[in-house]
C-alpha cells in the first residue's frame, strides 16, 4: 500500500509538470509540503494529504472550457460566480481529473481537492488542511514568522476560520463576490470553535457579495 501510495503521488506529480507551469507546480508542491506537514500534527494521514496538494490545481492553468467540461462532470450545478469566473471552477475539475485518470476514490481527498477554493459546511479534516495550506504556503504575501506564530497558536478549526475571515476580508475589500459556500463554510467554523454566529453579518456579507 505504501508503494502503491508513493507511485501514485509520482504519476500526478508527473501530470502536473507537464500540465502546469512552472510557477504553478512550485506552488502546488509547497501546498502538499505544507498539508503534510499540517496533517501529522493532527495525526491525519500525510501521504493523503500530499497527495491532495499536489493535485489541488492540476487544472487551474486549462482553457476555461476544458475547465468547465470537467467540472460540469461532478453533477453540481455551477454558480453565478463560477459561470462569470470558469478558472473558479479549476478544483472541482481537478477532483474529476484525479478520479477518471489514477482511479482516486477516497472520499476525503476528493473533497480537499474539490473544495480548496471556496471550502464548505462541515468539510473533513483532510479538506481543511488542504484548504488551510493553500493560503498559507510560504511565498504567500501575508505569510511571515509573526504568522505563523499566530496561527500555530491556534488549533485546526480556529486557523480555518482566521483565514476564511481573511479570506472574505480581502474579497470584499477588492470588491469581489463572496461565493454562499464559503459563507456556509464561514458559519459552520464558528459553530465548531464556539463563536456565536451573528446571522445578520451573514445576511449583510451576502448582500455585499
């Protein structure tokens, strides 16, 4: 199983370079370094979550129809945002691309890889870790010590909800939609780390959005 696992992770890695640049595959290994890193902290298996990382945006760089084709493949329907913003859409093709060409299954990875954009209402540890990693590998331009020191002093759940309120933060400020899954995504980690949920921002953050 363990070989199994390596050599799996060694042909998606092979289909990555030869389907995103270079910058994007930097970027997409640092994502599974850090997802690895992040879940043997919380004993979660660190091969999976590699696995997840290396494969999160293996269709970011494609036309935005050949995007859409995969995507459209899930069954979900696709959003105003994602049908103004195709690229948008990059995580749930690449959730398609994983299963149809190595045969991926598992039902947490598919979920890290497909939600690592907006994230989702009661996602799995693994699609977190993978959510978290994303926006806070190393050459992010808000990632420092101090950061680091901030969020390490945090546990799962209160991290993912520091960056999804960051995370919204930023879009409203660029004047940008907010998709109602990171919202659900958003309300579902207060109740999780025992926040109150004030229902009337959520109502006003849609609005915005």
């Amino acid at each position: 199983m363990f070989k199994e696992m390596k050599q799996l992770i060694e042909n998606v890695k092979q289909y990555a370079m030869g389907y995103e640049s270079q910058k994007r595959y930097k970027h997409s290994v640092r994502v599974a370094k850090m997802a690895r890193k992040i879940a043997k902290k919380y004993s979660i298996d660190a091969d999976k979550a590699y696995l997840a990382g290396i494969s999160h945006d293996l269709c970011k760089e494609m036309s935005s129809e050949a995007i859409k084709n995969f995507a459209k493949a899930d069954g979900l329907p696709i959003t105003a945002i994602e049908e103004k913003k195709p690229s948008l859409l990059h995580g749930r093709a690449a959730a398609i691309v994983v299963q149809k060409f190595f045969h991926i299954e598992d039902f947490d990875i598919i979920e890290a890889i497909r939600y690592h954009t907006f994230g989702k209402a009661n996602m799995s540890t693994l699609a977190k870790i993978v959510y978290i990693s994303d926006k806070i590998e190393p050459k992010r331009p808000q990632v420092n010590k101090a950061y680091y020191k901030k969020l390490n002093a945090m546990d799962l759940d209160e991290m993912a909800l520091t960056i999804v309120q960051e995370s919204i933060v930023y879009l409203q400020n660029k004047h940008k939609n907010v998709s109602d899954s990171t919202l659900e995504f958003l309300e579902s980690l207060k109740k999780d780390t025992g926040t109150d949920s004030d229902k009337g921002k959520l109502d006003e953050q849609r609005q915005i959005s």
